[in-house]
C-alpha cells in the first residue's frame, strides 16, 4: 500500500513515516510538508527508498487533490485544526481515507480557540461536523479521527475496560508527557516541550465537556485534581493529574456512562505553576498595551519560556497511562485499569511522545490499509479499533516495545 503522511517533517510525522517504511506490505511513503529542507532531513534520517518528498503548500486544493488521489490512506500530523479540516476537505474529493492525531472529535468540534477553523457558510461548528461525517460516509471514506496518545491509545485502553464488563458506570483516562525525573527540575514547570507547547497551553485555558452523574456538563480546564501514586510497569512515581480535552468522543460514543473525563497527568507541582500564569493574565489573548504596542500576553509567555521547555543534550521524555473502567461483570462490582509507561528511544533519537503518538497512527493507518476498520465517515477510535483487532494493536505496539499492562480487581 502507499501511504501519505502530511506535516512529514515534524516530530509526529516522521515519526508515523519511520515507523511505516519498515511493514512489508508497504510500498511507499510520502511526506507533505512546505520545508524542502525539513523534508530532506526526515529522508536522510530514515534512510530509506520508500521515501517520496512532496514540497506542498495545503492552500492549492487542486494540487493536493491530485496528490492524494495516489495514495491509498493518509496519515494527518498537522499542528493545528484549519490544516486538519483543510485535508479532510480534500479527502472527499481525493476518495483518500485519513487517520488524524488531532486531539477532537470532528463531529462536534469544541468551540474554543478554533485556531482558524474555516467553516461553510451558513453552517455552525456542530452542523459543519455531522455535515463532515456525511459527506464522507457518502463517498465511501473512512476518517479514524483522534489516533494518536490521548485521544488515541487512550481511548482503545478504556474501551477495551467498558467492553469487558457487563455494564460501566465511571470511565476515567489519565495521560501525559514528561520529562523523565533527572530532568524535570531542570525546566519551568517541570515539563518539557514534546509536542507543540501553543496547543498545550489551549488545552489548559478552554472549557470542557465531561459527564457527570449521567449529563453532559461543560467545566474549566484543569479542574477535579487528583495525586495518586502510579505503581505499575515496574514504576512506583507520584504524580497529579487534571481535566483537560483529550477525548471527546466519548461523550458521543458511550452517553450511557454515569461519570466520564479525561485528565492531564505531569509532576507534582506543575499545575500550581500554571494556576499563578493564569492567575496573572499570561495566558490570555486578549491584547494589552505595552509602550504604545499591542500585544498578545500568551504570545509573549510562549516566546520566553518555550526555548526554556526544549529537551537539552541527553534529555528524555515519558509517557504514562493510566485508565479505569468501573462497573458490573457477572453482578460483582469490578474496575479494569490499564497502565503505560513508556520511554524515549535513545538509540534512535525518537521521543516516548513521537513514539506513542506516531507508532499509534501508523498502525491505524495500516489496520485501514488493510481493511480492518468497520464504518465509514469520521470513525472514533473506540468503535474502529476493539475485540480482536484491539488485540491485533496491542500486538503491534508490543513488537514496537509498548506495553500496555492490564489489571482487573473486584471492589
């Protein structure tokens, strides 16, 4: 099969590109980006034939129309939403099925800080969304939408609980990227940059839909706190966790859960410090004047700290999981939670965030190559991957060296 992966230079993208030069039943691998030179670099690196450039600026529909009609599925690791919709746009055109790692559900984008989202006239974000899926589902199109980390991994894990227990009544996922510990203190807020730190930020500043006591309820970001001690994979850590929209579809593709929510995880501390830059106005967008000038205040936050958040010489990222599926198997009170910690590749200099990310899509991309995702338009990973094919991943990502470690205990 050939595959397209769009955003190929970035950290995502070339990531899901390495990855997918090495299956057998692949036979080529494009990457879309506008830097010939970022581009050049990825091919170096991976070193492989496989590898086709395609220097592409995504505002020339018909351009990228045509380059999508070669391919059989694309892989989208774009850094915002207007790129992502922009591609599935295109699609419908192309006949092109798509995996995203975007972090939404398409169907019902979020309403805050749309990062230049454009939307049909005479449309609104949740019209435009369902408008989206059907015109996909009529051409035939299968959009895996969300399969990255978290959404993503995180939602197969979860899924995978819910599906094992007669009913489910608390479904909760917990994920994040960290420095591993020697280099937390070496950073503000004790984090570093693993992916793109604007959409970090975005993350923590929006409201957010949850389910509570059976409702959809929207809440602020990085509310209902927990710090728990993760003691699985050989770790024994503390850390904390917070709200934050990672996993949308679930308020749409499991409604008959009483409690449902997406957290954050980072070490102990960090959202403190994210409550003082709030608390001061570092992370508004609304301008302010500054010497006569105006001036975004997040913008100024990003221009300072992000070069203070990049890894230095040696530093590597983890990622953890950790989620709960609480309800009834065989009339007993039952939880099954599934835990991930994962490490950096040194050897190959790919991070645990590009590793769990892109490994995660590029399966996707390979299970819709090979005809194993049932539906069609925009398909949430908890309903295209699960039973046997959840197995089959799982499977996947252990030759690739992530495990997902499973445990069930009766309440």
């Amino acid at each position: 099969m050939k595959l397209l992966v769009f955003g190929g230079s970035g950290k995502m993208g070339s990531s899901v590109a390495w990855d997918l030069v090495k299956q057998e039943d692949v036979e080529q691998v494009g990457l879309v980006d506008t830097s010939r030179n970022g581009l050049n670099r990825v091919q170096e690196w991976i070193g492989s034939s496989k590898i086709v450039l395609h220097e592409l600026d995504l505002k020339d529909r018909a351009a990228s129309v045509e380059l999508m009609r070669t391919y059989d599925v694309g892989v989208v690791t774009l850094p915002n939403r207007k790129l992502s919709y922009r591609v599935a746009e295109y699609a419908i055109e192309a006949g092109l099925d798509l995996v995203d790692i975007l972090e939404e559900y398409h169907r019902r984008p979020d309403a805050y800080e749309v990062e230049g989202l454009e939307i049909p006239a005479g449309m609104d974000l949740n019209t435009y969304g369902e408008d989206l899926h059907e015109r996909l589902a009529a051409k035939g199109i299968k959009y895996l939408d969300g399969m990255g980390f978290a959404p993503g991994m995180s939602n197969l894990a979860l899924g995978s609980g819910i599906d094992q227990l007669d009913s489910t009544e608390v479904a909760i996922a917990r994920v994040g990227g960290i420095p591993d510990k020697p280099y937390a203190q070496r950073h503000p807020l004790k984090y570093m940059v693993t992916w793109a730190f604007s959409h970090v930020l975005r993350e923590y500043m929006v409201r957010v839909n949850v389910i509570k006591d059976g409702e959809a309820v929207e809440v602020d970001a990085l509310t209902d706190r927990e710090n728990f001690q993760f003691k699985a994979c050989g770790v024994d850590e503390a850390l904390e966790c917070a709200i934050t929209p990672g996993m949308p579809s679930y308020l749409f593709t499991r409604p008959e859960l009483k409690e449902f929510a997406e957290k954050t995880i980072r070490w102990p501390g960090h959202f403190s410090s994210i409550d003082t830059l709030k608390s001061c106005g570092l992370l508004d967008l609304e301008p302010v004047e500054v010497g006569g000038n105006q001036v975004v205040p997040r913008d100024v936050l990003l221009a300072l700290i992000r070069p203070r958040l990049l890894p230095g010489e040696g530093e590597t990222d983890v990622c953890i999981m950790w989620t709960s599926a609480e309800g009834h198997k065989d009339r007993r009170r039952v939880r099954i939670d599934s835990y991930l910690w994962d490490r950096a590749d040194r050897n190959n200099g790919i991070t645990s965030m590009a590793r769990v990310t892109g490994f995660s899509a590029a399966i996707g991309a390979l299970f819709l190559g090979r005809g194993l995702i049932p539906g069609e338009g925009i398909i949430a990973p908890e309903d295209g991957i699960r039973g046997d094919t959840y197995t089959a991943y799982c499977e996947e990502l252990a030759k690739r060296d992530i495990h997902i470690e499973e445990r069930i205990q009766l309440l």
